[in-house]
C-alpha cells in the first residue's frame, strides 16, 4: 500500500512537470497552447 502511494506522489509530480514544460513550448510557440490544450484534455480523458 505505501508503494502505490509513493507512486501517486511520483505520478502527480511527472504531471506537474510536464504541464510546466507544456506552459513554455507554448508561450514559444503561438500555435502551441491551442494544441497543448488539446493534448491535456485528451490524456486526462
């Protein structure tokens, strides 16, 4: 049971990673915040 746990923080921490690095490939590019979106919205379906 704590190992799922420490595997939750891990995930939750990857996800917070990656949505940061999302938020700065699409301030660099106009077209990417709209797919960023688009991305985001389909993996957490």
């Amino acid at each position: 049971m704590e190992v799922w746990i420490f595997f939750q923080i891990i995930f939750h921490f990857k996800s917070k990673l990656a949505e940061k690095a999302t938020e700065q490939i699409s301030s660099k590019t106009k077209l990417g915040t709209s797919v960023g979106s688009q991305f985001s919205k389909e993996k957490y379906k």
